[in-house]
C-alpha cells in the first residue's frame, strides 16, 4: 500500500511512501535568488518585501508592486502558463500565495518541472478549496467546528436551513 498508518495515530496521521511520488528537488541557494512570486494581493506585497535583495517578478502583480519586483503578466488559474513564466524568467524559486494557482495544481507542475515552490500541492490545497472536504477532515480529526449539512440538490436547501433556524450561513463549496 502507498499509505501506511502509524500505530496508535489519529486516522489522519499517516507516513507517506514517497518513491512514488514528484521527484526531489536540488537544495536552493539562499543569497540573491530570482524568485518569481505568484499573485497580486497584500500578502505577496507583504512577500516581495520579505525578500528584498533578491531578484523578484511578480505575476500577476499590480501597480504597487512595481517598485519591488518586475510585473509580469500570467493566468493564476493555468499551472502550464506559470510553469512557463517561470522557465522564461529562469526562477530558482517560485512562491504561491493566492489559492487559485494552488488549487490549480501550480506546485504540482512547478516540481515536475523540477522547479523548487513554497506552496501546497493540490491535494493538500483542497483544504482552501473545498469547504465540504475541510469540514470532512475536520470532522474525522475530531476538530470543533460549527455543524453543517451538505445539501447537493436545490431542492433540498429548505429542509436544510429549516434544520439549523434563523441563524444560519449559506456557503458554495469551493473558492471564495
């Protein structure tokens, strides 16, 4: 089996056989580094300003960011666009904040590429990408969290907000 359950652990905790897994990547280098940043938001500003010194791009940025990094145009939704984007900007390291790309599968194809990543891989992501998934991982870890009920069909959304009274929130599973 590709999972083996430790003894004794929660059913979460689970060592994980990587031989069939991405390939390992090369050690990176620390000192002066062109880091390709992928996303516009405060948190990949916030990013960029960490890593001052370093050669930056940002992608797909915003006017502010011009000042620390090259804007660079890319589709966060396309893993091949930014594997591409950073082949062409020859990134020794790429930094996913935002969860589109994550979701996407952006640092899935980034290491087959070979190319190092800070950022989960999609099947970890699922955690920001589905609400549904989430609760169930939570449920199963034996996280508190608020109760919810998972109503696939429209008609049965009635019976569903009828079941929790007046104080309720209707979310769509996915990305906000």
């Amino acid at each position: 089996s590709r999972y083996t359950k430790r003894a004794g652990s929660s059913p979460l905790m689970i060592l994980v056989n990587t031989d069939d897994m991405a390939p390992r990547l090369p050690p990176v280098k620390i000192d002066g580094m062109r880091i390709l940043v992928i996303g516009s938001g405060g948190r990949e500003h916030a990013l960029l300003h960490a890593m001052h010194g370093h050669e930056l791009t940002v992608a797909p940025g915003n006017a502010g960011m011009s000042g620390l990094a090259t804007v660079r145009s890319v589709d966060v939704a396309s893993p091949e666009a930014i594997v591409a984007l950073a082949h062409d900007v020859e990134a020794e390291l790429v930094v996913i904040g935002p969860e589109v790309p994550l979701v996407a599968g952006a640092a899935d194809a980034l290491i087959q590429a070979g190319i190092p990543v800070f950022g989960p891989m999609r099947a970890a992501a699922q955690l920001e990408g589905s609400k549904a998934f989430a609760k169930d991982v939570m449920a199963a870890a034996g996280v508190r969290t608020a109760a919810s009920t998972r109503v696939e069909a429209p008609e049965d959304v009635e019976a569903a907000l009828d079941e929790y009274g007046p104080r309720y929130v209707v979310k769509d599973d996915g990305l906000a």
